[in-house]
C-alpha cells in the first residue's frame, strides 16, 4: 500500500515523524527558504539559523568571525585567523 510509504522531505528540509505529506517540511536548522519557496539553501559562510522554519539566517555577531555553510547556532561563528575569543562571542586581536 503506498499510503504508508514515507515521502522524502527535498534537500535541506524536514519534517517531524509523522507528518501528513510533503508540505509538511521545512528548512533544517541552519537553511534557509528561498524567496518564500519551500526549497532551502544553507546559511552563507558567517551566519547561523538555530531554528526550523523559513526564517532568515542571522550574521555572525563580530565581523571577524566566519562559520560554515549551515551553521546551526550562534558558536558555529569562530574568530578569523588572528583574532581569538569564545565561539558566538567577541573577536580580539
């Protein structure tokens, strides 16, 4: 019985168990939605989304910090060569 076959969530999404059909997913923590689609894309190199939905991913807070493409939480922002702090905080020289 295909009815209880699960259908994939596409690239980026997901959705929580059990969830009625595809227009169940949403982006993953760390992607964002594309112009309001329901296709998601990580978060740039230097910010972060920690939540799920569509919401836009925020920046870094030091711009001498970066983080990798999805980003999931404020402490994947690390300070750039050079600089040192705490992960999510403040850059120093």
């Amino acid at each position: 019985n295909s009815s209880d076959t699960c259908a994939r969530c596409p690239n980026g999404t997901t959705a929580l168990e059990a969830s009625a059909g595809v227009e169940a997913c949403v982006c993953k923590r760390g992607y964002t939605s594309v112009h309001g689609t329901p296709e998601c894309t990580p978060c740039a190199p230097g910010s972060y989304k920690p939540e799920l939905g569509p919401a836009n991913c925020t920046q870094c807070p030091d711009p001498n910090a970066h983080s990798v493409p999805a980003g999931e939480s404020v402490e994947a922002c690390v300070c750039n060569a050079g600089f040192s702090g705490p992960d999510g905080g403040q850059c120093e020289a």
